[in-house]
C-alpha cells in the first residue's frame, strides 16, 4: 500500500508532486492543488511557472564582477584621497561577498540533492 503524502490515503494513480520533493501525490490531490490546470493540451502543473529555478552560475557571476568593479573604485577613491568613500564601498563589497557565499551554499545544496556533486 503506497501512501499520500500530502493526504495519507493509499492511491492507484499518483502524479509526482515538486511541492513534496518530486514525491507522488494521489490524483485528487493533485487536482485540487492550487497550481493545477485543468486544460486538456499542455501541462497540468504550474508550479515551475510560479517558482521559477535560479541560475545560480550566472548569479554569481553577475556578483563577481559587481565586486570586481567596486575594489577598482575602491583604489581610486584612495589614490584620490577620498577614505570616507572608499569605505562605504568596502561595506558594500562585504555585503556582496555575503550574497555570493550565500548562493555559492545555495549551489552546492542543489547539486547535492540532484546528485550532480563532484
């Protein structure tokens, strides 16, 4: 007997459900699941729709070249005798640097779970 995981009854047919982890669902949960189109042609859930992936690659080389371009003014701002500015853009450069460890962390867990690790 093979159980819902979203409403604990034992099913026949099952469609795999991206809200449990590609779990399977029963069909009635499926169909009464907030994401689901009843149209006849083309996908019935829309979940991708509304919670599009992030490219994590991309994102974190739109930050590394964000902080390549700060650390430039950073040094101009200093050969031109301007600390106070130069400062706030360290502040802004470690602000970025945590965004990227953060999607760098983020990569890896996604790559772990989709089994993609090296």
């Amino acid at each position: 007997m093979i159980l819902c995981p979203k409403c604990g009854s034992d099913y026949r047919e099952a469609r795999q459900c991206p809200q449990y982890d590609g779990k399977p669902v029963c069909i009635r949960c499926c169909r009464e699941c907030g994401y689901y189109d009843p149209a006849p042609m083309g996908l019935r859930c829309r979940w991708y729709i509304h919670h599009p992936r992030i490219d994590y690659r991309s994102e974190i080389e739109k930050l590394n070249r964000q902080i390549q371009t700060k650390e430039r003014q950073i040094e101009r701002f200093y050969e031109n005798n301007k600390p106070w500015v130069a400062e706030k853009i360290e502040a802004e450069t470690s602000w970025l640097r945590n965004d990227r460890r953060e999607m760098e962390r983020k990569q890896n867990e996604e790559d772990k779970k989709n089994g993609n690790a090296i």
